[in-house]
C-alpha cells in the first residue's frame, strides 16, 4: 500500500518531468532571431534589387524628362526660331517631367494592395 510520501514523491517527479518537457517561450524567440539574422545577412544587395525599390513616378519623371530634353533639342535646332524658343523648350521639359511624375504616380497607386498578378494580398 503506497504511503503518503510515496505519492507526494511521485507527484513531485512527475511535475519535475513537465515542467522539463514544457515549451520554452525564448527557444522560439531565439530561434526566430537565428532565422531574421540568416535572412539578412543573405540578402544581398544588388544593382538590380535597387533599381526595382525606385517608385514608378520617378522612372517615369526621368522618361518625361528626357522626352522633355529631346524637345527642348528639337524646339532649339529649328531654323528661324525666335528668341524666346530655349523657354518653350524648357517650358517643354517641365510639361514633360509632370506629365511623367502623375503617370508614375497612377502606375503606383494600386502596389501597396496588389500582387504581381492582379491577386489581393
């Protein structure tokens, strides 16, 4: 017949062995920073990954603008251009830069919400 100081003896090692067992809240942690710390060191960064995180409104700004510098080239080689002809063509690369940095914008405006092929994140 087990005694009393059998039983709490028992009980004793059985929680012992629980508590051993248990989940560890800071394994997880810890192995969570292993991993983040893994992934940034293997990330590299190249030429290309830098050029991909410039905006849409920016590349397309540089389009505008330098649509913008082959008019002002146009507007300024014409034959019998009046004096005022190098402010239209800088009027010109102005109008374009705008018109590409709104179009930009447009492109951009759905990124936030959308994947690369239409499906919502």
């Amino acid at each position: 017949m087990p005694t009393n100081n059998d039983e709490i003896e028992r009980l004793k090692r059985l929680r012992e062995q629980q508590i051993r067992t248990r989940y560890d809240p800071n394994e997880k942690k810890a192995k969570y920073e292993q991993i983040s710390r893994q992934r940034r060191q293997s990330t590299k960064v190249t030429g290309r990954s830098v050029l991909k995180d410039i905006p849409n409104k920016v590349w397309w700004a540089l389009a505008g603008g330098l649509i913008g510098l082959l008019f002002y080239v146009i507007i300024t080689h014409l034959p019998d251009m009046p004096a005022y002809g190098p402010l239209l063509g800088l009027g010109g690369i102005v109008f374009f830069v705008v018109v590409g940095w709104i179009m930009g914008a447009a492109r951009d405006s759905g990124n936030d919400d959308w994947g690369p092929k239409g499906i919502k994140k």
